[in-house]
C-alpha cells in the first residue's frame, strides 16, 4: 500500500460505546479495535477525514488520531452530518481526495519510478 485514507474513523470501539451508550460498561467488550495504536505504526501518506459535525463518531477522535499519526498527514476537515458529509461538502472532498492522491503518486514515482 502506497498510502491510507480514512473517513469518520473512531479511535476505538470502546470509545465510540462510551458516547453512543455512555451507561454501557465498555469493560465487557472483549475487541477495542484501538486506532490509536495502529496509526502510531503506520509510516505511509495518511488523509484523515471527518465532518466536524459528525453526531455519530465526534470530530475530536479524528483530531486524536491526526495528533498520534506520524508524518506525513493530512486532515481533511469537512461539513456536515456523518451521512451527508460528503454530499455537503463534495468539492472539498473530491478536491482533497484528488490533491492527496496527486501528491502521493507524483513522490512514489520521484522516489522508485514505480507506482
């Protein structure tokens, strides 16, 4: 993989239960699915996207994310619900999908030659 994209990601499923069911005791889950270790270790181009006005995964689990990711990093910032974020905010989104693609493509074929 040359590069990774994520969209509305959560830090971690516990932390997703604690704002969706905050009286759940997210001691009896048993998978974490903890983000926030994985993307310590990932060393490739990140574009991280999230709707600030995501009422299903908060915006801050994205900026926790984008605060632990090494470079290189990219946090794109869009409007709207979690569902709509994209149909709200679709030039943004399509042109920094396409600006961070165009930049990850042009440096693997600077570095190796290869795409």
């Amino acid at each position: 993989a040359r590069a990774l994209i994520t969209e509305s990601t959560f830090t971690s499923t516990r932390d997703v239960a604690k704002v969706v069911y905050p009286y759940f005791p997210t001691f009896f889950m048993s998978a974490g699915f903890d983000s926030t270790k994985k993307i310590q270790k990932i060393s490739i181009p990140k574009l991280i996207i999230h709707s600030q006005s995501d009422e299903i995964i908060p915006f801050n689990q994205s900026e926790k994310l984008f605060e632990l990711a090494v470079e290189p990093k990219t946090h794109l910032k869009l409007a709207g619900s979690h569902n709509t974020c994209y149909a709200d905010s679709r030039d943004l989104y399509i042109s920094g999908i396409d600006r961070f693609l165009k930049d990850v493509l042009t440096e693997a074929w600077h570095s190796d030659g290869s795409i």
